[in-house]
C-alpha cells in the first residue's frame, strides 16, 4: 500500500499510465483484503487500518484518473495546464466497485439562484 500512495511519481506527479498502474495494484488489494480471513486482537485494529487507507487510495485515484489537469496538489505530467472546464468537484463513492462522476456545479448554482428569486 505505501509503495502506491508515498512516492511523489505516484503521488504527486502523475500520468494516465502510472494512475492506471496504481488502479490496478489497489483494485487487486483491495480482493485480498476482501477474501482475508477476520484478524482478531490487535491484528484487527491494523486490517482494518489497511483497509481504510487502501479504500481512500482507491476513490483518490479513481478521482485522478477523472481529472485531465493539474490542479492544487494533482499534478498531471500528461495534462501540465489547468483546465477551467474541470474546476467543478469529483464524486466518488463505493467499495467493492469505485466510481468517480463530475458534479454539475453550473446546473447546480442555476438551481440555488432560482430557489433564492422565487
């Protein structure tokens, strides 16, 4: 897990290749964790450690992958720029199977301003 999230070719700086490489590693980690028997004691405490840290690696990377720019600390060496289309938030959601959508934050603003006229 901490070869996929610590070093800064994979964390910091980024590309369509290396985030699929990481995908794939987390995906298949994540099986294992599935199928591993129950730790009990304090092997408990640190399965379920792992499995927290590899759940937030996973929807992060799935939010990369969405994410054809470089923005804040996501650096992408394949997208450079920024992209002001992409400023909008990523939501990702699920465990057994990740998924990452843009949200609408235009349709959604057009909503607010509406509710506030009425």
């Amino acid at each position: 897990m901490h070869d996929e999230i610590a070093p800064l070719d994979k964390s910091y700086w980024r590309t369509a290749g290396s985030l699929e490489a990481s995908r794939r590693v987390l995906e298949d980690l994540w099986s294992k964790l599935s199928r591993a028997n129950p730790a009990t004691g304090i092997e408990r405490l640190r399965s379920r450690e792992v499995a927290s840290v590899t759940a937030s690696a996973r929807w992060t990377v799935a939010a990369a992958l969405l994410r054809t720019e470089s923005r804040g600390v996501h650096r992408r060496r394949d997208f450079p720029g920024e992209n002001e289309s992409q400023a909008g938030r990523i939501i990702v959601s699920g465990l057994d199977r990740v998924t990452a959508v843009r949200e609408d934050l235009a349709l959604e603003d057009l909503a607010l301003g509406t509710a506030q006229e009425g």
